[in-house]
C-alpha cells in the first residue's frame, strides 16, 4: 500500500498585515516556473525527510526547497518546521553560489515571529 499523506504539510507565513509573501511571490512567477515550485515543495510535504537534491538544511532550523526554473535559473524557497507544517517563510531567485545573508537573516526574523 502506498502511503499518500503529508509528512510535513506547508503553510505560508503571514505577517501581521495578513500579507503572505511566499505566496504572492509564487503567484508572480510564470505559469511554468509556478508549477515546478509547486511540484518542488509537494516533493518535500509528501517525502520528509528529503535531502539533496530537493531539499537542504541552511543551519539555525532553516531548510531550503530547491527548484531548477528554465532559461537556468534557481529558485529557493526558505522554511522552518513548526506546529507539525513546513512554514514557507520566503522565496527568491538564487543569483550567486552562495545565499545571500539578507535572505537567510529575513527568514531567520520571519522564523522568530511563527516559533
């Protein structure tokens, strides 16, 4: 038998304005690179614990969600685990090897805010 629940369901942030910014970045994107994040961040709700390639851990309870998008380009989608979900805290376009401090230090403060 097949087991077919989530192990980790997502849920986006919202801040206190009920703004849900993972969300509405997703939104923007094309219809393509929507579906992918999407299909990336189901890979991760339905097979936790998943690493490398969909999945890696960025430190300091943070874990990213990894997407290859066409014309080469990288998504990312930083979360955290709580209250039994991965709470989709932010997303961006990757544009250098490395992430950049300002995204991990927006997600950790975001991470603050929801554990």
């Amino acid at each position: 038998m097949i087991d077919r629940s989530k192990k980790l369901p997502a849920r986006f942030y919202e801040n206190g304005a009920g703004n849900r910014p993972v969300r509405d970045w997703i939104r923007e994107l094309r219809d393509a690179d929507k579906y992918t994040v999407g299909k990336d961040i189901q890979k991760v709700e339905f097979g936790w614990p998943l690493g490398r390639p969909h999945c890696a851990p960025l430190g300091d309870g943070l874990w990213e969600v990894r997407s290859n998008l066409d014309s080469n380009r990288i998504a990312r989608v930083i979360f955290c685990m709580g209250h039994g979900h991965m709470i989709l805290l932010h997303a961006f376009i990757k544009k250098t090897q490395k992430t950049p401090q300002q995204d991990i230090d927006l997600a950790l403060k975001r991470k603050r805010e929801v554990t």
